[in-house]
C-alpha cells in the first residue's frame, strides 16, 4: 500500500514537471508551421509571379503540391 502511494506521488510531481513543457513545444510548433508556410508561399510567388488567390487560400499549395498536407493548430 505504501508503495502505491510512492508511485502517485513520484507520478504526480512528474506531470507536474512536464506540464508547462507542452505549451511551450506546441507553441514551438505553431511557430516551425507558419515559417514553413512563409517559405512556401515565397516560392510560390517567385515561380508564378504572384501569391495564391484568398479565395482559395492555401488549399491551392497543397493541390500543386507545394505542401503535402495543411498543418494542424497545435
């Protein structure tokens, strides 16, 4: 019983520990994703001489396959 109650408590101060890291790698992430798209959307300015209609939005890279998916909001 005792021994249970170490593994919570060990348990507990690890997820507390690691918590506040995960805001801070999906903020990471968002910020690689919109680089990302930046740098796309250059490349596809400097090749087609303009950037994608907003209508379409970046649907349209994906279709010429400038991207291989549209990243997700973390």
């Amino acid at each position: 019983m005792v021994g249970l109650v170490i593994v919570g408590v060990i348990a507990a101060a690890g997820t507390l520990t690691v918590m506040p890291h995960c805001t801070f790698l999906k903020a990471d992430q968002a910020r690689l994703d919109i680089d990302a798209i930046g740098k796309v959307l250059r490349l596809y300015a400097q090749k087609t001489g303009h950037y994608p209609d907003p209508a379409v939005g970046l649907d349209e890279l994906v279709r010429l396959q400038y991207l291989s998916r549209l990243p997700l909001d973390p």
